[in-house]
C-alpha cells in the first residue's frame, strides 16, 4: 500500500476527529443542546474515511442519515456542521436542515438525506453529470445494507451500469437496519453479489480495514474514470450505538455481538498498524492527536453556542431559489 | 399567425431551449426523435422505464450544473417517483439552506376525456400544490404551452408542467419569434362584469364556450386562465371578482382538496374580495370518483360547458 506516512495520519485523524465529534453531539443531544435525533457512525468510520481518501477534491459523495462521517471525511468544517446540529444560523444550513440534513455542495458533498436509499438515484444523475462534462469526475453513493432492498438501489445500478456511469456504490453493511438483522432481510449473504445481476464488479471487504477499503475504492475510481462504469463495494462493518441516541431507541443486537466489533475496532487497529511500522506513530503523538482532535470538537462546540438562532422570520427564506 | 398543436408547441419550446442551453438534458422512456435528431443520444436519452430513479437523478445532476427535463409521460407515473418528489426535490433547496440550486423541468399529461379509464385520467395538482417548493404551470393553449415551458426551463427551481391530455392535438396560433410567458401570470381570456370563471387547462375552453351560451341570456362572464398554479396570480383573480361578485371555478380534477378549492380560499380569505361577493362561490368539478371508461360514465363525471353555464344562471339567480 503506497500511503504516506503522514496521509496515513491525516486518515487516523480523520477517523478520530469522526468519533470525538459524534460521541460530543451524542452527550450534547442528551443534555438538550441538540434537537430532534443523532444517528452514530462510530464503529464504521474506517469506510467514510477509506473512500474519501480515495477520491479527489472535484468527486461528489452523497450520504445518508448517519452522515456525519461522510461529511467529515469529505472535508467538512466540523464548526458549521456542529452549529448546524445545534440549530444556529451559522450552520450548513442556516439551521433548516439539522443532523440528517447536513449538506456542502461546494465540497461535493451532496447531503445526508433521511430517507433510506433516497440519495442512490441523486447521486447516480450527479454520475450523469460528471459524464457529459466528460472531465473524469466520480460519484459515491453511500447506503446500508438495508437501503440495497429498496428500489431505488435496483433501479440505479440497472441505469449505471447501462450508462457506464462513473458511479461508486458502496454499501456499509452494518449487519442491522436499525433492529432487523440483515441475515433475515437479504436475500444473498453478500450484497455485493447483487452486482452480478447488473453485470458490474461487486466485491466484499472488511470495513474495519481502512487500506483495503481505500484500494478497492482507488480500483473502482479508476474504472470509472477510464469509461468503465460502475462498481459496487460492500463495506462489513458494525454500528457500535443504537439505530439512534433517542432515549426511546431500542436496541436488540445481542451483547456477545456487540463485544465481538468492538474488538475489531477500526481506530484501534490503524493506530497498532502505525504504532508497528517503524515508529510512525508513538504512544506520545497518538494522545496528543487525540486531545488535540478533542480540543477541536470543544471550539466546535463554542463557535455552535456562540452562534445566533436564527430570526423566525428566516422560515419562508428559501422556499424557491430567486 | 402560423398554427401548431398544443404538443408541437411543447416540442418546440424544449428544441428552443436545449438549442440555447448545452447544460439541459433530456430523459423519458422513450426518447422524442425530434431532439435525438438535433442534440444526439447523449443529451437525450431514452431511459429504463424507473421513474424513481430518473427523478432523482434530475436532482443530482441540477445540483450539479445541469437543468435536466424528465418527461414521466402522464402523471400517472410521476406517482412511483413520489419519494423523490416529495422527499428529495420539493425540499432539498430549503431543507440544505439554500446552498445549490435545482432547475429541474418534470413534464407529464393529466385530464381525462380520451377514454383511458382511471389510472390513466387523473388531474392530481392539487396533491403537488400541498408541498412547498415546486412550481407547477398548467397551460391551455398551444401559445402558453410553449411560452410557458421556455420560462420553466429557464427557471431556477423544480417546476412540474402538466399538460392537457385533451388539448395535444389542439391547433392554435404560436408566434415564430422568440417569446416566453413568466410563470406567475393569469390571463384574463374573455372579460364580463357579471360572473367570473377561473378556468383551468381544457375547462378554459369550456368555460369560453359557456361565455357564449350566456352572453345569448344577457349573462355577462369573465374567464380567466390562472396558467401557472405555483406561484398562484391571486391578484388578478381578487381583482375580477371584486369587479363581478360572483365566482365559479372550473377543473377537471375533483373538488376535494383541489386546484379549485384553494382559487376558492385565495379569494374569499382577502376581505375586499369577500365583501364584493353577491353569491356562494361554486366549484365546477369532476365526480369525486375514480375516473370510469365507458363513454356514457366518464361525460357524466366531468363538468364541461353546460355544467358551467348551469352554476352561472345559479349564482346570478342568488343575487
């Protein structure tokens, strides 16, 4: 694997920077700072980040309701996205959106959108786009496993795969939609099988490995911009929280299962991998990254706090575009 | 004047316009010769038959510097795009802060009268005109038809033409020079001080001829056309009814919950408007029934030009 050094970093960072921030939007939404509900990514972060590093600044991603991650992998500002959840007007979305509705086009992050598998057939016309312009852009649609049982999944791989749309499809089987085991509710074990039935490249990887995750969207960029089309990367990986932090969220994973991911972790195991080869990453640096990622998330949390609500009479802005 | 069909005329509005536009494309089942001709297979595509998938993909290549146009055919079909509609497009403007913008043009027919039984005769606008963020034009003539969709192309937002199953093949004077109609405007077809009829689509038509049949009783009726049902040109519609006191509202959609039960609202609710009344306002609409086949059930669901002509002599008849 030809990662740097430091870019094997930067994606540490990145991963952690997902967790600490989502672990402090999960204790601010119980204390009530935060509204509505939170969806965790924590546990899956070595997918958002493996991808993303994979792809260039000009290629699109869309995401889903657990979104924080594709948002911070794709180079989000963590303050906008903070004070988006905190409902200010200085949020991604001036305060309209909230946690599953966080979006920055200007980054190609096409938005979390909360409706399972309501962003594949976006994303797919985003393929559309980077094809006739014809520059060799790439789009990423991110989806659970629950979403490859939906329609739009079907119809947008059938489409892609007809079109030879730059398209990367990956899904992050987390073995759960919300509390139906993917083992009850897919028809194959591997949803990446389900590629074969649109005649395009499927592959299963472990979702906890960063660099495999990152090579084989490396492998599925390059297809697709040489004109090959579209892959389907199926990323097994595990939530390590409830569907959501509501209180009222129950959760029926058995304990041992739980247990079992958390041994895999995907941080811990990058921060081993650095930690053996040479001395890339000493006990010293990895805890100083942290508290500096933790201090990071803490102005994030000052810049939301510090932030105005916005004026009620905002509402009726942006209805239609002027 | 030269004269077209209502069809051609849309034909030549997107011609027009993707001539003039290279970031506009164009997907349905079936892709319309006339543009694969001018603008090849890659700008036109035909597509599998997923209009889930082509709505939404409208959405994303919009948000990506294209202005895409989806023709789902009839309405009916727009209904298994539903998620995308209501979900994704009607919103993702507001709900992402205004951030990007989506000019999407979603073409379909609605209407009855051509004998196509209950899924393929449904007029559902009003079900669109609930959500906030979609414009929508509904034109009657061939003029409208294409001086309307220029404007919709145009436009910044998701705009959704429904057009006239019953007025494709209706011939009418289309000017050969560039023009468009801004969405927002009602057209005043036929003034009248004594009764006004807000007419849409083939009801414009009807409620003309119903002018006629009254004018020989000594009933004077304005006829207005709304054109666009979002953004909705209230104003104009206030202002002829202050002039006549009496209303009625002619679709060919039923009255529940409809285009005509919110022109009723719009009107009334403006106190000026309400003190001029001088009758009970009237919604001339379809059977709130599922459209039937059989020639004798489906004239007897739609109102037309008697129907019309019968609500006026009540109204007047009032007061």
């Amino acid at each position: 694997m030809d990662i740097s050094p430091e870019r094997q970093r930067e994606m540490l960072r990145l991963m952690q920077t997902i967790r600490r921030f989502e672990e402090r939007a999960s204790a601010d939404y119980v204390a009530g700072d935060i509204y509505g509900t939170v969806h965790c990514y924590i546990g899956e972060e070595a997918v958002a980040v493996g991808v993303c590093s994979a792809l260039e600044q000009e290629d699109q991603i869309i995401s889903t309701h657990r979104g924080h991650g594709h948002c911070i992998a794709k180079g989000a500002d963590i303050d906008r996205m903070m004070a988006e959840l905190y409902g200010r007007e200085t949020g991604y979305c001036k305060g309209k959106g909230g946690s599953m509705h966080i979006a920055d086009f200007s980054i190609g992050m096409l938005g979390a959108n909360g409706i399972v598998a309501g962003g594949i057939s976006i994303i797919t016309g985003a393929g559309l786009a980077a094809q006739l312009e014809g520059k060799g852009r790439v789009a990423v649609s991110f989806f659970g496993d629950g979403a490859s049982g939906a329609g739009p999944f079907h119809e947008s791989l059938n489409i892609a795969a007809a079109w030879k749309l730059p398209m990367i499809y990956v899904c992050e089987n987390n073995l759960w939609a919300v509390n139906t085991p993917a083992s009850s509710s897919l028809s194959v074990p591997d949803v990446a099988t389900r590629a074969a039935g649109y005649g395009i490249p499927g592959m299963v990887v472990d979702g906890n490995d960063i660099f495999a995750v990152h090579q084989a969207t490396r492998e599925a960029a390059a297809r697709a911009r040489a004109g090959e089309g579209p892959s389907l990367i199926e990323c097994k990986t595990y939530r390590y929280r409830r569907h959501t932090e509501r209180p009222t969220q129950v959760d029926i994973r058995p304990a041992e299962e739980i247990d079992a991911w958390l041994q895999k972790d995907p941080i811990e195991r990058l921060v081993r991998h650095l930690k053996g080869q040479q001395g890339q990453l000493t006990d010293e640096e990895w805890e100083r990254m942290d508290r500096e990622i933790l201090e990071r998330v803490s102005l994030a949390v000052d810049y939301a706090r510090a932030s105005a609500f916005p004026d009620p009479a905002r509402a009726t802005d942006d209805v239609f575009a002027a | 004047m030269r004269q077209i069909s209502y069809a051609d005329a849309g034909m030549e509005a997107l011609i027009e316009e993707m001539g003039r536009d290279a970031t506009t494309f164009h997907l349905s089942t079936d892709a319309p010769p006339p543009l694969v001709e001018r603008f090849g297979e890659s700008r036109v595509r035909g597509t599998p038959i997923a209009e889930g998938a082509l709505t939404g993909m409208a959405i994303g290549a919009a948000g990506s510097g294209f202005r895409p146009i989806i023709d789902w055919r009839m309405v009916t079909f727009s209904f298994v795009a539903m998620d995308q509609v209501v979900n994704q497009a009607s919103k993702i403007h507001y709900m992402f802060g205004g951030q990007a913008r989506f000019p999407i043009l979603y073409r379909c027919t609605v209407g009855g009268g051509v004998r196509m039984a209950a899924q393929h005769s449904q007029s559902p606008y009003s079900m669109f005109m609930n959500l906030a963020g979609l414009k929508m034009i509904l034109p009657s003539t061939p003029r409208d038809t294409k001086g309307l969709l220029k404007s919709a192309i145009r436009d910044d937002n998701p705009v959704i033409s429904f057009e006239s199953t019953r007025l494709l093949t209706l011939v009418g004077e289309v000017p050969e020079e560039e023009y468009t109609i801004p969405l927002g405007v009602a057209e005043v077809k036929r003034e009248g001080s004594d009764v006004t009829i807000i007419a849409l689509a083939w009801l414009v038509h009807e409620a003309l001829a119903a002018a006629e049949i009254l004018e020989a009783e000594g009933i004077s009726a304005e006829v207005i056309d709304p054109r666009t049902l979002v953004p909705m040109d209230t104003d104009t519609l206030r202002a002829s009814v202050r002039k006549t006191g009496r209303l009625i509202i002619a679709d060919e959609a039923g009255p529940t919950c409809s285009a005509a039960a919110e022109i009723s609202a719009l009107v009334t609710e403006d106190p000026a408007t309400f003190r001029a009344l001088r009758a009970s306002v009237r919604r001339v609409c379809a059977l709130q029934v599922p459209i039937p086949y059989s020639p004798t059930l489906e004239d007897h669901v739609f109102p037309d030009r008697n129907k019309i002509a019968a609500a006026a002599r009540e109204v007047m008849a009032e007061s």
